[in-house]
C-alpha cells in the first residue's frame, strides 16, 4: 500500500500501527567510517549510504569528540514523485531527559527511486549520561524515538613523556629543567587539555597555559608542553593532571630523585690535601645545566662549629653542566667540613683536616 502525500499518511488511521520512518545511528570509528550501534534499525541497503563499517560498535559516544551520524529513511510506503521534495527530519538529541546542546546538521534530500532519506551528523554532547536518546519528526504524527539508549562516557587522555619510558617507573631529577609530554586524545577536533601540578597530592601555584591538541591523520588529536619539574624532597611524588572539560582528569605520576651535584677543592683528595691555616683553596660546584636556580649554597664547619653560612654561589650552564667556583681561606687547625646545595639538594659533603 501506498501513501502519497505525507500529511495524508500521519493522518491515516486505519493502519494497525501509526507509520514511522526507520532511524539509524552510527558512530565514526577511528578508521574514518561510521559504525552501527543500532543493531536493531540498520540502514536498507538499497540506499546506498557510504563511509558505513562492516561492522557495528557500542552504543557509547565519546563526550564532545564523537561524530554520530543519523540516516532518516521513510521508508519505502513513502513515495515522492521526481520534481517533489521530501520535508526534512527535525532530529532532537536529549541528555537526561533534557534537551541537548549538540547541533545537528541535516544533509540535503537523498534519494533512492521515489523513496526518500535524510543523513544527518552532530558532535555527541559534551555533559557525561548513561541516558542520552536520539528522535527523528517529519510532520506530526510521522516521527520515530530510537529505543536503544545510549550512554555518553568520557574521553580518555594518553599521556607520555619523552623522558620516560612507556610502563616503566619515570624517575626524575628534582629542579632540574622540564618533561616533555605529549597528550593524545580521540577524535578528529581539535581540544583545549588544562593542565596542572602536584607535589605529594598538594596542588602547585605555577599556573600552565592549556595544550591545544591538533588533529592527525590517524583519528587522534595531541598536542605537547614542556613542564617544569619542580624541586621537592627527594622520594616526592610529581603527578601531572590533564584535564579536557568537565571530565575527571588523567594523571601521570613520577618520582622525584636528587640530581647529581658534586663539590671538589682545587688541591685535591681531601684526605691528602695537607691544608694549613691561611691557605687559599678553589672549591668548584657542578650541577646539571639546567636545575634552577642557578646557585649553590656553601656552608662550612670547623670541628661542628659554622664558620660560612649561606654563601650563594653563581652557577654558569654549558651544554652539559652548570659550574660555579669560590675562593676560600682554609680556618684554624681542626677538621674542616664543606657543603654545597642547590635547589636544595645537597652535594657530596667534603671533609679535609688543616694542619
């Protein structure tokens, strides 16, 4: 039987049940076609509908990322004549009940013979739901609810560093330079990762700007910053927090170990150094090149008594290392302690008996 004019069709009611076009919806994959996650209302194949996977998926959108993509058929009781248009489908997508934010876009009339079809696409809103619902009206009295239900989860962020290897413990020197990490979500938008610091669970004041993700070829989007590493006590937990909208944030954790910071005196081996009272002596202090600040701290004792307190050392960086040097007079008989720290670690501690 058919129906010609669609008005006249929402109207009959002599049919066992109120006529409905067919709706089905698809989910972009990461190969770039879109698969089913209405098993119960595929696409006819007679319409010809492109860029479809072979095979369907779970009815799960990524929040704000996902590509969902809805075909309208009316059906084949539909029939519109070659120099007619069929009415486009409002779709509504609702999150809780509640309208939602997302913006469908509906493509123009597709035709298979005198049987229309409608495609059109939204980004899956960006507010989490186990309840999101998807609707199709024509004119009243032709519309269709999609029975399945489904569920918007959010996105996962991958966060590497290149300073550390892929599942293994990422140990790093405290005050010494930044990690570059790398953040990768799904999804061909690009996306704005806020980003934050914790030392031992305690937030950080440094404030970092946003990374904005770029999309790849590979249905992924990423994006880079390089991040202080702070200095703390040694065995301290630095966690990075990256956060991409309301969704709970993705954390990467590693640990925060001493960097290497040694002292030497210019005469040698301080057990053999044969230092006398009111002789010079060259300490040299080397750091990373870039731990921050740029400054050790010198304190020395003489037999456990302070004879220097906190004489600040500029420290000049290289390519390799940063180096600073003092000149010092050796004190009265006794034994003679060294140390240095920077960035509050502490270098080896030198000791040396003056004759």
């Amino acid at each position: 039987m058919k129906y010609l004019p669609l008005l006249a069709l929402a109207a009959c009611s002599g049919l066992s049940s109120p006529p409905e076009p067919r709706v089905s919806v698809l989910v972009r994959s990461s190969s770039g076609c879109f698969a089913l996650v209405t098993p119960d209302q595929p696409i006819a194949p007679d319409l010809g509908v492109v860029d479809t996977c072979a095979v369907g998926a779970q009815p799960v959108w990524l929040a704000g990322i996902d590509l969902v993509e809805v075909v309208v058929d009316y059906g084949p009781d539909v029939d519109f004549a070659a120099n007619t248009h069929a009415p486009p489908p409002t779709i509504s997508v609702t999150v809780d009940n509640e309208p939602s934010d997302a913006q469908v876009m509906v493509g123009p009339e597709q035709r298979d013979g005198s049987r229309a079809y409608f495609v059109a696409t939204f980004r899956a809103p960006a507010t989490t739901s186990s309840d999101a619902r998807v609707s199709a009206e024509v004119v009243p009295g032709f519309s269709a609810t999609v029975p399945d239900v489904f569920t918007i989860a959010p996105a996962q962020i991958e966060i590497t560093l290149a300073e550390c290897m892929l599942g293994m413990t990422c140990n790093l020197y405290g005050g010494v330079g930044a990690v570059h990490a790398t953040f990768t979500v799904p999804g061909d938008e690009t996306q704005a990762i806020a980003l934050a610091t914790f030392i031992d669970g305690v937030a950080q004041t440094t404030a970092l700007p946003a990374v904005v993700t770029v999309p790849e070829p590979s249905y992924v989007s990423a994006g880079t910053a390089a991040i202080p590493v702070p200095a703390a006590h040694v065995g301290a937990t630095f966690t990075i927090a990256a956060q991409l909208g309301a969704a709970a944030p993705t954390m990467y954790a590693a640990t925060l170990v001493a960097p290497p910071i040694s002292a030497a005196l210019s005469c040698g081996d301080p057990g053999t150094c044969g230092l006398a009272p009111g002789d010079p002596v060259g300490l040299t202090i080397t750091a990373p090149a870039e731990i921050t600040p740029l400054e050790a701290i010198i304190d020395t004792t003489l037999d456990g008594v302070p004879q220097l307190v906190a004489a600040p050392v500029a420290l000049v960086p290289s390519s390799t290392n940063a180096v600073g040097s003092l000149a010092l007079t050796a004190p009265a008989r006794g034994s003679w302690q060294i140390t240095a720290t920077v960035a509050g670690y502490a270098s080896n501690a030198i000791v040396t008996s003056v004759q």
